[in-house]
C-alpha cells in the first residue's frame, strides 16, 4: 500500500464519481479552491472573477435533493467509523472528534429549512447577477449600476461584504471536506496495465463504490477515457492532441486504480 501511495505521488491523478452527489461533491470541492485563490485578488477584476465563482456555487447548491443526499451520507460514515471504536490502534480523540463534526452536520442538514446558501438567495445584488452573468460579457455599467458602484467601493469594503457571504458555505464546505477526505482514504490502490491503451474489468455490484480514481505517471503522454457502471470498469487511454482529434494510446501502459467506498 505505501509503495502504490508512493507512486500515486508522482502521478496525474482522474477521479470519477459513481452518483450525483459526488460528482456534485468535486465540483463544489473544485469552486472552493477556485474561491479562496481568486480572493487574494483585490482587484476590480479580481473582485468579479471571485463573485463569478460564487455564482456558480449558488448554481450547484440549487438542487433540492443536496441536503438530503448529503446528510444521508454523514451519517453513513458515521455508521462506518463507529464500528472503529473499539479498535486499539485508533486514535480515540480524532475519532470522536470527527465523529462530533459528522454528527453535528447531519443535523444541521435536516434541521435547516430552504436550500444550502438559502441566506444569499434574499440579496437582490445576487439574484441580479445570477441572471445576468448566465450572458457572456453581462455584469457591465448599464446591466446592473449598483454592481458597477459596488465593485468601486474600497477593496476592504468589498471583502469584508465577500467574506460575510462566503460564510453561508461554511457548513456546506466542511461537509464536502469531510465526505470526500473520507472516501479517498478508505480505498485500496492497486497497480494495474492497458494492453494496447486499453483496461477493463467486471466490478462487484455490492462493494457500493463512490468513487474510482485512476494515477497515470507523470511522464507518459497518455490520459484516460473512463466508463464505469456498477458491474463494469473500462479504460481506454489516449495520446495528448491538444491542437487535433486525440487517437488511442497503442503501445502497453502501466497505471494505479483506486476504488473508493
């Protein structure tokens, strides 16, 4: 396992979700990290691009099945992680603190009313750009004045105003924090090869797989395709054209294969 853990450092690594709620999962895991780059920008510029990102964020927490499907899963892991108590080598104190915070977020999830984020849908600037950003080039002077007269308050202003409303994600984060850290590492690496750019295999129905991450080392040129079902697993892998119409990797091609339930 450390060898694979080892090689899988010095890899490209693609995931690929097996339900709606992961693959919405690392697409707010993606917009956070987008969120807390664009903010070190301060710029006018900076200041769209990082309200931009949280446009999207809104976009993505709009589905009304999110909380349920997201506390349905703390508490499966909840269930999963409780059956390690009363194993000597567990750490007690993270456990149970990881636990607490699983525990306490599951409830936040249910006991809430209106959608993740429901705070920011009352803010009239935010309904505005949320339908006039869905329009390449919108959010300009004549779309929406007050948007204009706010990105050209100080920039302390502005972040402070940022800040209040990324807030409102801080339990929606942590979660997504949380269930996806917890996926990742209850997984088992195994090396695998493409015959000719090619890998497949059967998958047993009931191991209730949440994700597959596939590591392709750094220095072929070489990316895969994944199709995945609950019984099947195929991989095809491609030569790089970035400029052209990529063609299929022809030649054998060592790789690892992580399956995360």
């Amino acid at each position: 396992m450390l060898a694979s853990m080892t090689m899988m450092n010095n890899a490209i690594i693609y995931e690929q979700p097996l339900n709606e709620l992961i693959r919405a999962a690392l697409r707010l895991e993606q917009l956070f990290y987008q969120v807390d780059h664009l903010i070190t920008d301060t710029s006018i510029l900076g200041t769209r691009n990082t309200i931009a990102v949280i446009i999207s964020i809104l976009h993505l927490l709009d589905r009304p099945d999110l909380k349920a499907k997201l506390a349905k899963e703390l508490s499966y892991q909840m269930t999963l992680l409780t059956r390690l108590e009363s194993t000597p080598e567990i750490d007690h104190v993270k456990l149970k603190k990881l636990l607490y915070q699983l525990d306490e977020l599951s409830r936040c999830f249910i006991d809430s009313s209106g959608k993740i984020g429901q705070n920011l849908r009352g803010i009239e600037l935010l309904n505005n750009l949320r339908l006039h950003l869905a329009n390449p080039g919108s959010g300009y002077s004549f779309d929406i004045p007050i948007y204009h007269y706010w990105l050209n308050r100080p920039s302390e202003e502005r972040l402070d105003t940022i800040h209040s409303w990324l807030n409102e994600f801080n339990n929606i984060r942590l979660a997504i924090k949380l269930v996806l850290q917890l996926i990742r590492e209850g997984t088992k690496i195994l090396p695998k090869q493409a015959e000719n750019g090619f890998y497949q295999e059967l998958l047993d129905p009931q191991t209730n797989l949440r994700l597959i991450r596939v590591a392709v080392p750094t220095h072929l040129s070489a990316y895969p395709e994944v199709s995945i079902s609950r019984h099947f697993l195929g991989i095809r892998f491609f030569n790089p054209e970035i400029q052209g119409r990529p063609s299929q990797y022809q030649d054998n091609l060592p790789f690892w294969v992580s399956y995360c339930n």
